[in-house]
C-alpha cells in the first residue's frame, strides 16, 4: 500500500529577530496557539505555488514563488500522518493582516527567542530547526 497523506506549506516571515505568528481560532485543530501562516496543497500545484496561496489567502500579502527558500521539512505524526514543508520568505508586497477572521484572532510580530507558550509544539521545534541549521525532523513518531 502506498503512503496517501496531507502535504502542508508553512511560511516563516521574519522581521529583523521578529517572526510573523497567527492564533488558530475556530479550526478544529490547536485553537487558542499559535501558529505561522501556513495551509494543506490543494494538489496539482507546486509547494512554491501554494506557500504564494496561503500568503495570499491568510495575511494579505504577495510574494512571488522564488522569492521563497527552503527552510526545513517534517515527517510527522500526530493523529495522522504527514509531511510538512516549511520555507522562509524573504520579500513580499503588502503589510500582513489578519485576513481569515473566522480562523485566525490575532497576528503577531514576536521575538525568535521568547516564542509564546502557546506555540504549537511542532512549529516551535521547526523554528528552532530553522535556526540551528537542521533541515529535517522526524516528529510525533512514537
């Protein structure tokens, strides 16, 4: 049998020592922590191509696919099983907002060093990835 399974973007928009973080609201999944903006591929599009979408879709903001550089990748397993793609983007065009209100209560400019307790734990182990130079992890396996 072949693996069949959720594939994610997950986007890292940073600010000097600063990283861009959204509060899940109302999804079903980790509501009430924070995450970065961050969506499943709808398929038939690249993981350039989808990060582009959900920037769009989530903050408000533009940015063209090769202005995205890899940043690290997960196999993971929670209740699922998964792979995550994260990717640090380096420009964009708008100042982000909060633009899926019934998903997102607030966006946050937080300090790489002093992430908030209620970080989903996979995305702050990914951000500390990201800053040590490890580019995969296998997480929530048992």
């Amino acid at each position: 049998m072949r693996a069949k399974f959720p594939v994610t973007i997950h986007l890292f928009f940073f600010r000097g020592n600063q990283i861009l973080l959204l509060r899940r609201f109302q999804t079903g999944y980790m509501d009430g922590y924070y995450s970065v903006p961050a969506g499943h591929l709808d398929g038939e599009e690249t993981v350039r191509i989808a990060g582009v979408r959900e920037a769009r879709e989530e903050i408000g903001v533009q940015i063209d696919p090769m202005d995205m550089v890899f940043a690290g990748v997960f196999h993971r397993c929670e209740d699922d099983e998964r792979v995550d793609f994260f990717m640090q983007v380096q420009n964009w065009i708008g100042e982000p907002f909060n633009a899926e209100a019934e998903k997102c209560d607030q966006l946050l400019w937080t300090d790489l060093n002093a992430l908030p307790e209620n970080t989903i734990p996979y995305i702050r182990q990914a951000i500390g990835n990201f800053q040590t130079g490890i580019p995969f992890e296998e997480f929530g396996w048992k």
